[in-house]
C-alpha cells in the first residue's frame, strides 16, 4: 500500500509533526498540560488525518516505531516548556500490548530529562478486551515509573463501571460525544455528573473533551469535573505556539 510506504519515508526523514492542545484546569482557570497530536502533512495529498494513518499504523505494526517517535519527540518539546506544565501522549492498543512499551518510556525520559511526573499516557478501553491481568500489571508498572495513566474516550467503547476498580487510572478524559449533547439532551449532564461523583471517588480527576463553548463549560465546573480540552480554549497548535498560550513572550 502506498500510503504505508510513505509514511516509513516519512518516518525515517523526520516528516511527522506533533502539535500540542491545552488541558484547562477549571478551578485553577489555567493550562495545566497539552496533549500531544500527531500531523502528517503529505508531500503529494496534503494533510492526512490521524484518525486515517494511525489505524494504519496499527494494522502494520508501524505504530510501534512511530508511537516511540511520538513518546521521544514529546518529552523532548515538554522539557523545552517555559513552565512544567504535562505532556500527555496517546499510546494505541497495539503499542499498549508491546512489551517494547516501558522501555520506550524510560529512554524517552531519560533522553529528555524530563521529570517522570509531567508525562501522562493516554489510553483506550479497547485494553480492556485484552488479557485482564496483563493489563492491570503493565498499568501498575508504568505507574511505577512514575507516570500518569488517564483513560481516553472514556463512555464510548467498552467500559464497564467495575474495571474501574481494579484498573488504576489517574484520570477520566470523558468523550465528547457527552459534552456534545451537554444542555440538548438531559442525561447527557446526568453522565457528566456521574462520571465525575465515581471518579472522585475513586482518587481519579476528571477531564472533558471537545469543549467548544463557554455555556458547556459552566455547566461541567457545575457537575464537578476538574478540566476541560477543545477548542474554547485552543485547537491543537504547533510546538512554537505552546510558549505563547503559557503567557509567555517569545
Ligand atoms: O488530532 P485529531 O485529529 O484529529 O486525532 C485523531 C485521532 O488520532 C485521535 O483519536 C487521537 O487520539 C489519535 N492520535 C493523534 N495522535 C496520536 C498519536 O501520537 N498516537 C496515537 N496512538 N494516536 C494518536
Ligand atoms: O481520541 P482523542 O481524544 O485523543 O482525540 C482528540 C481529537 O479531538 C483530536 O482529533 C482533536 O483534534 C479533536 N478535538 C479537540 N478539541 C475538539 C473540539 O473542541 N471539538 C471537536 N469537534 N474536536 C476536537
Ligand atoms: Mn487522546
Ligand atoms: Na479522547
């Protein structure tokens, strides 16, 4: 496929980009961290998507090399910030189920020097379909390196309440399709608001994702949840623009 063998070039020349979206806190009303996206600007096509070249990845197994490229090139912008705000990376199912995985993560670290807790690593509940007690065991040891764990899209795939329990998440990003219907369809902030009561519960924040309006973002402080993600605060911008949305001249 053609598609594969460009992004191996791309790869190997350096080609990828990561651009960087905020993680509002509400109570503090300031970026606590940004979350790590990949871009692909494609010599002939043009942009392409993640959401079409990671699924690709994943199926040929790319998405181990370009996952530690994105793990290694995020620390390494992290370490550059003006404040010691995090930096938050998507791990795929198939780089989860890697052994490489903590490896990966400890020379990211060590190449960038960044300080373990400023790393956070976002994963998907498709993990969870997976053999349990690997599962729980590769969390407890990238926990142990002292990274934030936050389970991504969370109430979209297949998560049920009680793994919760036995899965030590340190965050809840909860999927936008609830924030989407937040204030058009009343279970919608009936979910926010239980996902934040058991998450507070359970020792774990609670981040919602595409937040696009100040309305919704009123309503999700009310409801008790902690941050917020989208495009009312920022879109996903370049690694020159992170000084500049931390409040600082450059
Ligand atoms: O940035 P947004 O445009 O369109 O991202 C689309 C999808 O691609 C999201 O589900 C996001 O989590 C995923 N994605 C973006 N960057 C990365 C990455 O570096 N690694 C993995 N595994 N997924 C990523
Ligand atoms: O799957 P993951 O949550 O990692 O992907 C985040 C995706 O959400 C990215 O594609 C990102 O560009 C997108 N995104 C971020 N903020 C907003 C927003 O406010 N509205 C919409 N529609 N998408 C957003
Ligand atoms: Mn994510
Ligand atoms: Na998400």
């Amino acid at each position: 496929r053609q598609l594969e063998l460009d992004m191996r070039e791309t790869l190997r020349t350096g080609g990828f980009e990561l651009h960087f979206q905020p993680l509002f806190s509400l109570a503090q009303q300031r970026i606590k961290g940004f979350e790590a996206l990949m871009r692909w600007n494609h010599p002939v096509r043009g942009p392409v998507s993640p959401a079409e070249f990671i699924p690709l990845a994943e199926e040929t197994g790319m998405i181990v090399p370009l996952g530690e490229w994105a793990l290694m090139e995020a620390c390494h912008q992290a370490a550059s910030w003006p404040q010691a705000v995090s930096v938050a990376v998507n791990i795929s199912p198939r780089q989860f189920a890697s052994p490489a995985l903590g490896q990966a993560v400890v020379r990211a670290l060590a190449a960038s020097g960044l300080p373990p807790a400023r790393l956070e690593l976002e994963i998907t509940e498709s993990i969870f379909i997976g053999n349990v007690e690997r599962t729980v065991a590769m969390l407890h040891s990238l926990r142990a390196l002292g990274v934030r764990v936050a389970l991504d899209d969370f109430g979209t795939g297949y998560s049920s309440l009680s793994y919760l329990r036995s899965f030590p998440f340190d965050k809840l990003k909860i999927d936008q399709s609830f924030v989407r219907d937040l204030g058009r369809d009343a279970s919608a902030q009936a979910i926010v608001r239980a996902i934040a009561t058991l998450a507070g519960a359970l020792g774990m924040e609670t981040l919602a994702e595409g937040v696009e309006i100040q309305t919704h973002a009123d309503v999700l402080r009310a409801e008790g949840c902690d941050m917020i993600q989208g495009y009312l605060i920022s879109r996903p911008v370049p690694a020159d623009a992170v000084p500049g949305l931390l409040g600082e001249v450059t």
